[in-house]
C-alpha cells in the first residue's frame, strides 16, 4: 500500500475577506476531489485572506498510481484555475512496508 500527499501553497487573487476567500477555495477543493478521486482539504493559512494551503491524498496499491494523481492534481489546478498562483508543492510518498 502506498500513501502519497502534496500540499498547495496558493496566492489568490483580489480577495479582500474570508468569506470571499471561502468562495474561491471551496470550488477548488471540490474539484480536486471529485477529478482526482483524493481526499482535498485546505490544511493551512486559514486565517490569512490571500494564502492558503491546500493538501491532497491518496492512498493506492502502486506507487506509480499515487505519482499520477498528484501530477494530475497540480497540473488542475494550474490549467484551471487562472484565479489563483501556485506557489509550490511539497509532495511526501510512504509505504506501508516502511
């Protein structure tokens, strides 16, 4: 069983407020989730009204199918959301013989 992750550092645009940063995340999370067929969930910066972190998982039998959700998670969210900068992703793979 292999368990790989990636966390989103991500500039958003003109947002002024939470709530207006909740309008534009929660559409991305979503996204993710429902494409990727991962687990999305913002994981950090949330109390900062232009950042925030994004985290992605997933768990497979190969450790190639983990690389290829993750690629596809980051090139989403760079192809499809003009809206937002990615700044970086930081990316951790495990298995469970570790």
């Amino acid at each position: 069983m292999w368990i790989g992750w990636v966390e989103f550092d991500i500039l958003l645009g003109d947002v002024r407020s939470l709530k207006e940063k909740r309008g534009v995340i929660r559409p991305i999370i979503a996204d993710l989730s429902r494409r990727t067929e991962a687990a999305a969930a913002e994981v950090g910066a949330q109390d900062l009204h232009r950042r925030t972190h994004i985290g992605v998982c997933i768990v497979a039998a190969h450790a190639g199918h983990v690389h290829e959700v993750l690629d596809q998670a980051e090139r989403m969210l760079v192809d499809q959301h003009p809206e937002i900068t990615l700044l970086s992703a930081h990316r951790g793979l495990s298995s469970s013989d570790d």
